[in-house]
C-alpha cells in the first residue's frame, strides 16, 4: 500500500470512528482496517488471526459488538449459526441497519459477500404481524470459483 493510500485509509477509519462518537484505538483502529480491505464477510476466528496476537478474544469480542451497535458493521448468520460481520453502507447508524440486501455465502470457498444490487424481497406477511429484520441469505458458488 502506497504512503498516500495508507494515509486515506487511516483519515477514514477516523472519520467513520469520530461519526460514531467512538475513540480512535489500536483495536478499532486494527479491526475497522480489516473491514476496509476486506471484500467479503469476516468471522470472529478470522479477525483474530488477521488482528494478531495484539488483541485477546474479548476486546475483538467487545470491539465487533460496540461496531454492530453503532451501524459500522452488521451480522450475517451462517448456515452453521456463526456470524460473519461485513461493513455497513453510508446509510447505517447506531441501532438503525439499513442493509436491505441479499448475502451469499460460497460453498466452495466459504466466503461471504453482501451483494448490495440485489435488494431483500418484500415479505407479505399475514395480518397481525409485523417483520423487524428481514435477512436473505443465499448458498452457491461465486463467481471466483465458477
């Protein structure tokens, strides 16, 4: 990475930070870097291999969720019911996920990717009930391993 691409990566990982009302800290700084780079979904197990042996299991634990919470990232659920964590669009705020899009998940690869062009379906459902998270998870093979 260039000297200029890194500074640019370091003004916004502040900048998404300081809209959040969070503090600029190595483990944020680390974790959200990662995120950034990152053209799929992330686990848990993965953050903490790409983090390095910097961080223990609980200030990765403790940075994702504060990250979820504030509408930097959001949870994916998996066919194994593990979560995957993949950056939010502009649009997201603390408590309000406006991810309305579909999610693939790779069988070959296992990798997962927000495909933001494909919009979540409307639900009918029926009278009485109201939806309050609606997620569309698809399983196939992406286009990397076609």
């Amino acid at each position: 990475m260039s000297k200029q691409a890194t500074q640019d990566m370091e003004t916004r990982i502040a900048s998404l930070l300081k809209r959040s009302d969070l503090s600029v800290t190595e483990s944020r700084r680390k974790i959200l870097h990662l995120f950034l780079e990152q053209t799929g979904a992330l686990a848990h197990g993965d953050i903490e291999r790409k983090a390095g042996e910097k961080f223990d299991r609980v200030t990765v634990y403790r940075t994702l969720q504060t990250f979820v919470e504030k509408g930097i990232i959001h949870t994916i659920p998996t066919a194994d019911n593990s979560i995957r964590y993949a950056l939010c669009k502009d649009e997201c705020s603390g408590g309000h996920h406006h991810d309305h899009h579909i999610h693939f998940v790779c069988s070959q690869c296992d990798n997962t990717y927000c495909l933001d062009d494909v919009v979540t379906p409307d639900i009918k459902l029926p009278k009485g009930y109201q939806a309050e998270h609606v997620e569309v998870v698809v399983e196939g093979v992406c286009k990397n391993c076609r």
